[in-house]
C-alpha cells in the first residue's frame, strides 16, 4: 500500500462524476487498473463513508438513511465510469460484511487501512474445483476477480475441510498472482476482472471475518444484489443524459425523437424506483428483500437495453463512433448486464410473486 494518507475533500458530486469521467475515457482507450479514479475516490472520503462506525464511518440515523445514501453513491459513480463503479460496489460489499461480521480488533486494523485510502474487493467466483482452506493454507484461485493485482485486499471465499464456506481476506495486490490476460472485452475493460491466485496463502486467525456459513446468509446475500443494479441504473442515467447532450436542434424539433427521449427517462426513472424500494427492503433484511433484489435486476436490465436502443435510434452512427461517450457506456452496460443468472433469478422472483404480492404493505393486490 503506497498511497499516502486521505484527507476528505468536499467536490461538488457533479465535479466528481465529470472528473470520473474523464479518466474512465483514457482507461477505455488503454485498459489497466483505474487507480487515479480510485485515489480520486479515497481522496473525497468515500472509501470510508460506508465503512462501519468503529472503523471511521459515517454514523446514519438507521438503515434506511444509509442505504438510500449508498444508492445515490453507487449511482453517482455508476454515471461517471461503470467499470469504477463496480469496484466500489465490491467495495461497499466488502464493509457491510465487515459491519456484519468483523470483531472489535479487525474493525479496528480495517479503519486503518481505510485511513490509508486503501480499496477492498469480494471475490467469489472460482474455477473447480474451487478454492480450499487446508489447515491454514489456500490452495486454488479465484476467476473474475474484479481489481485483481490493483485492490489492497480482497474478502474470499474458501471451502474448509469440513462444514461451510469461509471468509477470508487476502491480499489482492500482488501482480505475480493475478492473471489478466483473459479479461479481452469490449466494455468494463478497467475492472481488471482475472484470475488470482492464492494458492499458498496463509490465513492467520485475524483473516478470518466471522464464522462458516455467514456469507451465505439469507436475505443478505441474494438481497444485496440490489447494489450492483444501483450502478448499472447509473449507467442507464449516465446514458439518457448523453443522449440528451447528442441530440441536435433539429432532432429536438422532431416529435419521433422527442418520444423517444421521453421513453428513455420513463425507463431509466422506473429503474430508479425499483432499485429505491429493493435498497429499502434489504436494509430492513425483510423476508422478501431477496426475491425482490432478483426481480429489480430484471427490471434494470429491460430499462438498460431500452434505452441503448432509444439512444442509438435517435443519435444515430455517432453513437457507435469510438471515443463517444454513448458508444463507451452502451459497451460497458451490455457487460456489466451479463450479471450472473439473470433468467434464474427472475424465475425465482415469479415463483414467489405468484404466490403473494410482494409489494405488500397494505398495497398487495392478491
């Protein structure tokens, strides 16, 4: 960890987005590791923000306020990069499991780290067969794995010899064990998405984050899928506000374009609404959090692929033009959309939804 201490800045949250932005346009170009975005990022106090209370967070009056407040962040990075964005949201990821799980003394070294401007990642996709702690080594690795080798650390999960899966946290920023060579996309290019290996690592009590079983813990796990659908509803943004800026005089003055535009904000503020009610829902960990988070990544995911073809409609062969900032996010939506399961979860979803109204709350139709 090289980075000097962060000192919290105050940019204007429209600064912030367009000096993202920017820097999000020289990673497309040349892909690698956006560590100025994330330097950015730690410089303006939100590596921390979301961090537990114990370890230099922000103390919110109760959950709801935190989550909303972290919706409207994911979203704000989601609009200036999507590839940065996803790394904050593993991010955050990462401080709500230690919120959850983490003792006073791994709070404490976690405040530290944050203080130092440091990111972490949750890493949980592996080749077979998988990774496994073996008395108090690893062996295995990990497969797209977001910041592998730019991220300080990185929260795992390993098989033990017996009984559930385990958390972990590993370093994750030595080059020598991250493999990027397969991560050839056309969009998300900066997440540095590889392989990482950990075979050999050896995992001290204190790197341990709480006990067997508890990454898997219901509605927690599949509810905070809500998190990723609050950046890709921020690319969604960041793409009805591009195209807005593209669209010509005389395309304002046509009612077919005008339509269109219409039909972009529609589907962008429905997500909106959707991700709102899911962030609430999980932060409240409701018995149905989960099969909603499952159905809002369907409604992003419609809203998201309507507006990419709203936007190219209207804007034309400029929009696909390389270096346009329409061309850029449609790339890195039509990834970051690739989400795993998507039709799985909506099913799942139904299935629930047939059985009662999940919106609930005095307001269920059956």
């Amino acid at each position: 960890m090289t980075a000097l201490e962060t000192t919290p800045t105050a940019s204007s949250p429209l600064d912030l987005e367009v000096r993202l932005a920017a820097l999000g346009a020289r990673y497309d170009a040349a892909p690698r590791y956006p560590a100025e975005s994330m330097t950015l990022l730690a410089s303006e106090g939100w590596g921390r923000r979301f961090a537990p209370v114990q370890s230099g967070g922000t103390a919110y009056d109760d959950p709801n306020h935190k989550a909303l407040a972290l919706m409207d962040a994911l979203r704000s990075v989601g609009r200036s990069d999507l590839s940065v964005g996803r790394l904050f949201e593993g991010h955050v990821n990462a401080l709500a499991l230690f919120d959850w799980y983490a003792d006073p003394a791994q709070k404490a070294w976690l405040g530290k780290v944050l203080k130092q401007g440091g990111w972490f990642g949750v890493w949980a996709t592996e080749p077979p067969p998988g990774v496994r702690l073996v008395g108090d080594r690893l062996q295995g690795a990990k497969m797209f794995a977001t910041g592998a080798g730019g991220l300080e650390y990185a929260i795992i999960t390993a098989q033990p010899e017996q009984g559930e899966r385990q958390l972990i946290v590993v370093p994750a920023n030595e080059p020598e064990r991250a493999d990027l060579s397969g991560w050839r996309v056309r969009g998300m290019r900066a997440t540095t998405s590889g392989r990482y290996e950990v075979t050999g690592l050896t995992v001290d009590a204190d790197q341990r984050l709480g006990r067997p079983g508890d990454y898997d813990r219901e509605p927690r796990f599949t509810a905070g899928a809500w998190r990723f659908t609050a950046v890709q509803l921020g690319g969604v943004e960041g793409l009805v506000m591009a195209m807005r800026d593209a669209l010509s005089d005389a395309a304002r003055a046509d009612p077919i374009h005008r339509a269109r535009f219409a039909d972009a904000v529609v589907a962008a503020r429905t997500a909106w609404l959707w991700v709102r009610e899911a962030a609430i829902r999980a932060a409240s960990e409701a018995p149905d959090a989960g099969d909603f988070a499952r159905a809002t990544r369907g409604v992003v995911e419609r809203s998201a692929l309507d507006v990419m073809e709203l936007a190219a409609r209207s804007v034309g062969t400029r929009s696909a033009f390389d270096g346009e900032r329409i061309d850029k996010i449609t790339r890195d939506l039509s990834l970051y959309l690739r989400q795993a399961g998507p039709d799985y979860a909506k099913d799942q979803a139904a299935k629930t939804w047939l059985d009662r109204d999940l919106w609930g709350e005095g307001d269920a139709l059956w």
